[in-house]
C-alpha cells in the first residue's frame, strides 16, 4: 500500500511545493552522498514513519538505501511493532533489531525498579554496541527542535564523539544548509532531517500524504488510572501501579510513543487524522508533557543527550 500512494503521489500533474519536505529529502541525499554508512532510527512512531516516507521520496524510484536500526527496549507498545515489522517487510528494507535486554542479562546495564522505573536511559547504551556493531557513521533519526529546550540547540549534522556523547561546543556552523559531514576516525554524526518540523507540521504531512500509522495514536477505550494528573495504561504489566491507584475505562490516545513505562494517554475523541490536527492546533502543551523521562530534571534530556542518547 505504501509503494501505491507514492506512485500516484508522485504521477499527479500538479506537485505541491512543500519547502519543509524539499529541506528534509535534501538532507537525505545529502547524507548518502556525504557518509558510507548511514542507518535510519525506526522507533515505530509517527515521526520516524515520516522519515521513511521522506527517504522513499528521496530516492524514488530506487528502494531506501540504508537500513532501519529498532532499539527494542521490551517496553514498546505492541502496536508499533507489530506495525514496524509489517511496514518494513512491505517496503522491503532491511530491518536491525537489537534488544536492550540482552544487555540487562549480560550485566552491561542495571534496570531501574520503582513506580517511575523506566528502561529509556538503557537504549542508550545498546544503541551504541549497535553502531560499534555495524559501523554506523550516520544514524538519522526523527527528533525535532519544537520537542524539547535541549533539542532546540541541535545541528540537522549532530557531531557525536567516540563514547556517542554530544558537546554543544564541537558542532559546525551550518550556514546557507551546507552540511558538513567530514568526521574523524570514531566520531558518529546523528542527523535530523525533519528538525525545523513542529507536531502540527508532522500531522499535516501525515494527513497530505495518507500515511498509515499505529491504531495507538487514534482514540480508543483503554483500561487506564491517573498518577501525578497523569494517565497510564492499566493493561500493560511493566507499568508499575500501586494497588490504591483505582483503575478506569477511559477513552484515550497517545500523542507520542515511548516505552510504556514512561509514557502517559491523553483524554481524547480524535478518530482520524482531521481531527487529531485540528486537536493539537488548540493543544496548550507539547506531546512530550507526556513523558515522564522528561520530567526527571530541568536537564534531562541535556543529560541523556551528553550520554549517548538519540
């Protein structure tokens, strides 16, 4: 179905100029062009479903030239990775999976315990065996600088050093989008095609183009109980629930999708596409309110970033 919408997407007489997905699919050829291996960032979530579609464009009609790298956590939403798995096996790309919990029976990493206890910080680590792995040079992933304070000071060229770690110091000027990718021996660059995006700029894409995308994002009845004016699902046993928190049937979706064990539904009727863009047009807070790994510090995110994380 993916391969049909762009074709006819593509064969209309008349295009419509869209000056951020012209930006983004610049962005990709030029890291093809720039890097001898890059790898796509596949999480299953709206923002990295943009960024296959984008990268279909780019390289149309030719299949995308690069893998999909999955950090599965054991905490993902069954819906995105059911979703992740029928997507790439119609598209026909090469999918990575590489699990955090081999890493947690190995004794690389120790996982966290407590009603907050999130495997989130331990991706980090497995997502760097994985470029060591592979030799990765370029991960491109779907962050954006509307998302958070510590990714508004990202590059669209993000220079990380050997450890993965990010220094706001050692990053280029990119002046005129001349992207420079030139890197020493270790160093990794993450690179973030659809950075200048909003959220609203994301749904009205995915609305333009018809993109399918996880059920889990639509408004649906989900056993759920309220913790800090936060709801998290009740159905989903690796989220910690205290027994006098009291569980109720609500009708919820999710505007972001992290693990399940940070991240919390919203109240909302919005069945399409029409309606979750013209929800978030009035919408007084970021997607990302809902993450409680957010809400750990003031800094984070800086913190994870500094670590290695995406």
């Amino acid at each position: 179905m993916w391969s049909t919408q762009l074709n006819n997407k593509l064969k209309m007489s008349t295009i419509q100029v869209n000056a951020l997905e012209s930006e983004a699919i610049y962005i990709f050829r030029e890291v093809v062009a720039q890097f001898e291996k890059p790898v796509l960032l596949f999480s299953g979530g709206k923002d990295s479903i943009t960024l296959v579609r984008l990268a279909q464009k780019a390289f149309y009609p030719a299949k995308i030239p690069f893998p999909l790298l999955h950090v599965d956590t054991g905490h993902n939403f069954p819906e995105t990775v059911e979703f992740r798995d029928r997507l790439t096996k119609e598209l026909g790309v090469e999918l990575i999976v590489r699990n955090v919990q081999d890493n947690i029976d190995s004794g690389k990493v120790k996982e966290e315990s407590g009603r907050y206890a999130s495997r989130n910080m331990l991706q980090t680590e497995t997502l760097l065996d994985a470029i060591e792995e592979f030799g990765f040079d370029a991960c491109i992933g779907g962050a954006r600088r509307d998302e958070e304070k510590a990714r508004a000071k990202e590059r669209i060229f993000s220079v990380r050093d050997d450890f993965g770690q990010w220094d706001e110091k050692n990053q280029r000027p990119e002046v005129f989008d001349i992207l420079n990718g030139r890197i020493e021996l270790g160093q990794n660059v993450r690179v973030f095609p659809i950075s200048n995006w909003t959220e609203l700029d994301v749904w009205s894409y995915i609305k333009q183009e018809n993109i399918e995308i996880p059920s889990i994002y639509f408004a649906h009845k989900r056993a759920t109980f309220l913790r800090d004016g936060l709801i998290w699902s009740a159905d989903d046993e690796v989220v910690f629930r205290e027994e006098n928190e009291l569980v109720e049937e609500r009708i919820v979706r999710f505007r972001t999708v992290g693990d399940m064990s940070c991240t919390a539904a919203v109240l909302s009727t919005a069945a399409d596409v029409a309606t979750i863009v013209d929800e978030i047009r009035v919408s007084p807070i970021s997607e990302r309110g809902a993450r409680i790994d957010d809400k750990r510090s003031e800094a984070a995110m800086e913190k994870r970033k500094q670590q290695g994380y995406f």
